[in-house]
C-alpha cells in the first residue's frame, strides 16, 4: 500500500488559522459507512446523531506549554525544544529543532535560568533525552517559560490558549491537543448527558506518534513512536458492560480510538492499565472496540487519514475530503469536523 494513495490537493486557503468564536458552530459531516451518503451539518447537530443508550468516550488529556526556546550554554546557540514524553524522574523525550548541535551533556537554559535541560541521551531524528533541571514545580516553571505547541500549519497567534484545549481537559501531558474535542461545549455536553448517554474518559497523551508525518513510499514501512494511555478500573467495566449489552461505543478522536483498539486487541476486552501503545492503523485493520467516530479532517498522506481510511471505506473517505473542499470546509486542528457512524 502506498501512500500517495492518501493524499489530495488542499488549497492553502481552507487551513483553518484561528478556533471560531464558537466552538459547537463548526462544519459536521455525516458520513454512514452503510450506504455510503454524506451529509452536511453543524457540530451542534451532534446530537441528533447520538442516541440513548450509546457510550462516548473521550480522551481527557491537556496539553502542556510544551515548546521552549533556549541558549545551549557553551556557545550561546539559539535552541529549540518540544517537550514529548515524560519519562519519570525528570527525565523527558524530547524533539530538538537545531538537533545536531545537542551532544551528550550539552546544557541548555531557558528564560533567566530557572529551568535548564541536560542531554542525557541521543535518540533518532531529532529526538534527545534530557534532565530537567529546577528547583520548584515543573509545571508552574513551565508556564512561565513555554508556549503552546501549535502546529507548523498555523501560523497566527493564538490569542487564547484556553482555545487549544478541549473543556474537558483535565491530566496534564501531551504535546498536542486531541483536536475532534475541541467542537465540545459545556452546554453540549450537559444535553448529550440529558439523553441518556454516558460519557466516558481515558487519557492518552498526544506526542510524536500521532503527528510526525509519514516520510516513505511504503506504507508498512512507516515507524509509530509510542504514547502513554491510562483506562482505569471503572471505565473499563463500563466499556466490557457496554460491549456485552450490544451498545455503540463512540470514539472523540483518533487518540481515544487507538486507546480503546490497542487496549481491546492486546487483552480481547477492556483493561484497566497504565502503558504505552505504537498501534498503526490503516486499511486491512479490522476493528473491535469502536461503533462510531467523531473526528477532525486530516493532513495529506497523515497516520491519521490512513486510521478513518481503514474505519470506512477509503474510496469513499477520499471522495468525502473532495466534496470538504469543494464545499469550503475548514481543515485540521482549528477546522471542521467529521461523524462517521
């Protein structure tokens, strides 16, 4: 399988720059993998899509300030760092923009120095292993010094930073925002409830995995970096009770879909655990924990067009993108969103 299989022409113009003002205002389509129709809608729609009895899982990770500029200490070269993955004991993977000047136990100072990283180890493409250095809490430090990770593709300033999160976020950690969330309002969520639906939540903490892009021919190729994910005890019983009652379970996001599908395809139900996962999904994937997705529209060529690709058809997904650009819809992180059911 190839990748230029997944790809299509998107006019610049259609890369959503900014949230709108209101978030459940954004595009929905509605794609129905049975007799292949789409429809056009709001997210606000969502919940005539949404019946009693259905169980919705979202991913409750927050992103983290996770981008930080710095000084590498010997030569006053400009450095910088996107947090990854905490590895405990302050230690944390991380990508370096100008990484070939990072050695092992090159110093790197942020802001007036009351945070400084130490390279402890050397990884692939660009990828280095420091100890952070402080003295207090690292997260109240690294809100005084980083910024949002926004994407390469947005290059307006994010005026609220409240924006790239989702209401719900809750454990802090990723380095992403798992975008398919960021349509949810308070409000929405009160009468999704006010249906009879549960909401359910796990944490997986977006890092490389999710948006490093795919760079070989081959798809089997492409290497999937791991990411953390928590299901504890009481979601779990609720998803197996679901699955047993023939209930839909209904994924927010690609990030909660490969939580609930690595967690189900490693023990043949749910369980509660805390561990890391590098599924790669893409068509010929059979599917066994998810019903249902609400999701964003992907990049070209992305892991990600590749998992709803292998959800539903992907001839038909592929002609579901045309018609999003033929109707001006909004795309990737601050974009439209999509319910594939």
């Amino acid at each position: 399988m190839k990748i230029s299989e997944f790809d299509y022409n998107l006019p610049e113009e259609l890369i959503a720059q900014t949230p709108l003002q209101q978030r459940d205002t954004s595009r929905l389509m509605v794609l129905n993998r049975k007799d292949e129709t789409i429809e056009d809608k709001h997210f606000y729609d969502i919940l005539d899509y949404l019946h009693e009895g259905d169980i919705l899982v979202r991913n409750n990770t927050k992103v983290i300030p996770a981008r930080l500029y710095g000084i590498k200490e010997e030569t006053n070269g400009h450095v910088e760092v996107l947090l990854l993955k905490d590895h405990g004991h302050d230690t944390w993977e991380c990508l370096v923009g100008n990484a070939r000047i990072v050695k092992i136990d090159t110093i790197i100072t942020f802001g007036d120095g009351s945070l400084k990283a130490k390279c402890i180890k050397i990884g692939e493409e660009g990828i280095r292993f420091f100890e952070m250095i402080y003295d207090g809490i690292f997260y109240e430090i690294l809100d005084q010094l980083g910024t949002m990770p926004l994407p390469p593709y947005i290059k307006e300033k994010l005026e609220d930073k409240d924006r790239y999160q989702t209401v719900y976020a809750k454990v802090e950690g990723s380095a992403a925002a798992p975008t398919a969330g960021l349509h949810f309002t308070d409000e929405i969520i009160e009468k999704v409830k006010s249906k009879g639906i549960e909401i359910l939540d796990v944490t997986l903490h977006v890092g490389l995995g999710t948006f490093r892009p795919v760079k070989v021919d081959d798809v089997n190729d492409h290497h999937m970096h791991s990411e953390f994910y928590m299901i504890d005890e009481e979601v779990a019983e609720k998803l197996n009770n679901a699955k047993s009652n023939g209930q839909r379970i209904i994924s927010v996001g690609t990030t909660s879909t490969r939580t609930l599908e690595s967690n189900f395809k490693k023990y043949g139900k749910f369980k509660a655990t805390q561990e890391s996962t590098n599924i790669f999904i893409y068509p010929g994937y059979t599917f066994e924990a998810i019903d249902a997705l609400i999701t964003n529209f992907h990049l070209p060529k992305s892991t990600l067009i590749m998992l709803i690709s292998a959800f539903a058809n992907k001839d038909y997904i592929m002609k579901a993108y045309h018609h999003a650009v033929e109707e001006k819809y909004r795309f990737f992180s601050f974009g439209d969103s999509m319910f594939i059911q």
